[in-house]
C-alpha cells in the first residue's frame, strides 16, 4: 500500500513538472509572438516613407522633376511635422485628459494603407502647373503619408508603455526593418542597377563622357508600392492581434495610475539593470529631472544625426567613393541599427559615462562624414580600396555610436516618466525634422556640397 502510493505521488510528481515546464514554454512562446506582433507594428512608423526614397531612382526616371524629386519630397514629408506637434498642444492644453492614442494608431496606419493604394494607381500622374508638369499626386500622397509617419513615431512610442520595459527595443528593431524591407524590396525589384556606357565622337577619340543607363527593373513601382500596402495590412493585423487576443496579456502593464506606472517601471528595470549588472548599483541608473531633460536632448540630438542629416548627406559621403561603396553604405546602414537594436534586448541599460562617450564617439565619426560631404566630390583618398574600407567603416560606426545610446536614452526616459515615451517621440521627430532642414539648407539653398554622379571620372 506504501508502495503504490510512493509510486502515485511520484507520477503527480512526474506530471506536475511537466505540465510547468509546458507551461513556461508555452508561456516563453506567447512572449516570442508578442515581440514579433510589437516588431510589425513598429514597421508602420516609417516603412512607407523609406519606401519611396529606396524607389526613388526608378521614380525619377519617368517624373519631371528628375533627381531634384528628393529634395521636393524632403520638403514636403517635413510639412508633416505639423501633426505631432499637434499631438503636443492638444497634451498640454488637455493634460489633464489622455488622449486615446491606440485608436490613433489605427486611424494612422489605414491611412498610410490607404495612401499606398492610392500610389499603386497615380505616383506617375503629373499636373501643368506654372508652365511645368509636376508631381502633384506623389506629392500630396506623401504628404499624407508622412503626416502619419510623423504622429505614429509619437503614438507608438507611448504605446510601448503598455507593455512591459523588455519589450520597448521592438520600437527600434521595427524602425530599422522599416529601412532594411523596402531597400530588400527594391534590391529584389533591381532597382540601381547601372551600366556605364562611354559616349565619344568618332572624329576626336579624346573627346569622350561616360554615362549611366539604368536598366529595366524585374517589376513595375506599382507593384512595389503594393508589396509596401502589405506590409502596413501586417502591421495593421499585428496591432488588432495584441489589443483583441489575450496573446499578449501577461505581457502588459495594467496599472492605469500614472504614478504607480512610473513605479512599476521602475521596478521592472531595476530587476532588469541587477540581472545584466550584478556588480553595479541600481541607483546609477535613476535619472534627476535636470538629466532627464538632458536624455531628451539627447535623443533629439541623435535623431536629427540619424535620421536628419545622414540620410540627406549619403550621396556626398559615400559616392565619391564609388557606386558600390555607395550601394553597400545606405544598404548595411540599416542593418547596423537592427543589430543595435538586437543588443538593446540583451543589453538595455549602461551607465550614463559610457552613454557620453559613445555620443562623443559618434560625434567624432559624424564629423568625419560632413567633412567628407564639404570635401566631395574629391574627398581624401577617393578612388582608393583604403580610402572606400575606411569610408565605409566610418560611416556605420556613425550608425552604431549614436543609434545604441539612443534606444539606452529611451529605456532611461521610460522609467523616469509614464510620458516619457511620448516626449521621445516627439523629441524624435523634432530633431529629424531640424536635422533634415540643416542638411536641406546646405545642400539646395547655399550648396555647399557637390555630388559625384554615377560612373562620373574625375581626376582628384
């Protein structure tokens, strides 16, 4: 009798860890689908912006406006900014009030959905106006689109706070993929493949010029604009998956106080702080108000670098080096802030010294680049493998040293604050748009830099 019951409490026994262990990993794969469903979300921030850009040299071959496209566009998806600055009025003048943000969210994304629709069947329409045809239509679509990019960067880093603090670097991974699957797109498309053709009188053999003809993409840009509308349905699909599934239940934040949010934010990231760093005190990691305020300088400052003045100045870094230093720099570019990113999950905090000397590192490296640009088309060691090596090395280290601190600086300001996600998103957009402004000024109105074209031969 002894015996048959030793045996009965060992099969509960045998039973019971099983179905915990089962448990946890069913738990751990809950956890899993709620990073990837967080991860599509994010890509709606920017996918279809970036879209276009990574379009933009089979766009420009058929519209008017030719390579001055970019710069038209840059002006127009900064007119964006508009919206979340509104966002800002409307949470100071009704602070008291919190604005349904999650609903937000899916009015941002059909827009964008329905916007990409719309450029599957009219980016090519042109308009006469003031004796020139224009690209009316893309210009208005991408106003649409980049006044939803421009408040999604806004309503989803305060969505973040939703959820736990592990699962804010889902904002960034989405970021970057949002750079990494257009550029993926428009590579499998054969978008930027070029041959060099030499042209010269047959009289005066001297006499030649080399230019790039581009040839025939695999498919059309309204297909590729349709790809881009899927991607945003995911993302769509993703969204109404975490607020109307228990997917993500045990993954949430359910205190609606916002103090006793702050709190548990704390408390979460100091667990988090004392498993990645035993031998550091929790209290480093605590922000003042003077250095939260800096942090949001912070952010805004990275920002304005990443995604304001590099994306504008690529051309004068990178092509003088040639096309393929060129076509690898803005492709790994993305790549180096998904792996940013990647690290932030298993490392979202350092001290706040070594936040300042990555910055100053950065800065170091993003100095380099604009000297580059005031250098171009004949930079230092052009046409040179060193001098392509170390271009190209430069320029993703810009991406790494300020696109690391950046994700630090918003797990930093999440802790201190249940706003602080939302006042990264702003700072975010903010210095984008004072980034991409500074690059506008001095590339089109006192052009200060001069860009080597495609299969251009200079003598420097």
């Amino acid at each position: 009798m002894t015996f048959d019951r030793i045996r009965f409490l060992l099969i509960n026994a045998t039973f019971t860890y099983k179905f915990l262990r089962m448990f946890n990993q069913f738990n751990k794969l809950k956890e899993c689908i709620t990073y990837l469903l967080l991860t599509f979300v994010s890509i709606s921030s920017w996918v279809d912006i970036n879209a276009i850009f990574a379009e933009l040299s089979q766009i420009v071959l058929t519209q008017p406006e030719g390579w001055k496209l970019g710069a038209h566009l840059g002006l127009v998806i900064n007119i964006g900014n508009i919206a979340p600055f509104a966002l800002v009025i409307f949470k100071c003048i009704f602070g008291k009030h919190r604005l349904n943000l999650i609903l937000l969210n899916y009015i941002v994304i059909f827009i964008g959905m329905t916007s990409c629709v719309l450029l599957v069947f009219f980016w090519s329409n042109t308009v006469y106006i003031l004796r020139e045809n224009r690209s009316v239509s893309l210009f208005i679509l991408s106003l649409f689109l980049s006044l939803v990019d421009c408040t999604s960067m806004v309503t989803l880093s305060d969505y973040m706070t939703h959820f736990q603090p592990k699962f804010t670097s889902t904002l960034f991974l989405g970021e970057s993929l949002s750079m990494i699957l257009p550029s993926f797109l428009a590579i499998a498309q054969g978008n930027g493949r070029l041959e060099c053709i030499s042209l010269f009188d047959n009289n005066k053999t001297s006499n030649f010029s080399t230019i790039a003809v581009y040839k025939t993409a695999r498919f059309s840009v309204s297909i590729y604009f349709l790809c881009i509308f899927f991607l945003l349905l995911m993302s769509f699909i993703s969204l109404i998956f975490l607020q109307w599934t228990q997917v993500s239940k045990n993954f949430r934040q359910v205190s609606t106080n916002e103090s006793s949010l702050s709190d548990v934010n704390k408390l979460d990231t100091i667990q988090a702080i004392n498993i990645s760093n035993n031998s550091e005190k929790s209290n480093e990691y605590i922000l003042t108000t003077a250095s939260y305020y800096l942090l949001l300088l912070g952010c805004l400052y990275a920002t304005s670098v990443i995604f304001g003045v590099l994306l504008s100045i690529s051309t004068y870094v990178l092509m003088p080096y040639g096309h393929q230093i060129f076509y690898l720099g803005t492709i790994l570019s993305s790549w180096m802030l998904s792996i940013v990113s990647l690290f932030g999950v298993k490392k979202p905090f350092v001290g706040k010294r070594y936040l300042l000397i990555m910055l100053l590192l950065g800065s170091v490296t993003f100095i380099f680049d604009v000297f580059l640009c005031f250098k171009s088309p004949c930079p230092p060691f052009a046409n040179t493998i060193k001098g392509s090596v170390l271009v190209l090395l430069i320029w993703l280290s810009t991406y790494i040293f300020i696109g690391y601190p950046r994700l630090v600086m918003a797990n930093y300001l999440r802790i201190h604050s249940p706003n602080g996600m939302f006042w990264f998103g702003v700072s975010n957009q903010v210095g984008a748009l004072i980034g991409s402004v500074a690059a506008y000024l001095l590339v089109e109105t006192f052009s200060q830099f001069k860009e080597k074209l495609p299969c251009e031969s200079l003598h420097c």
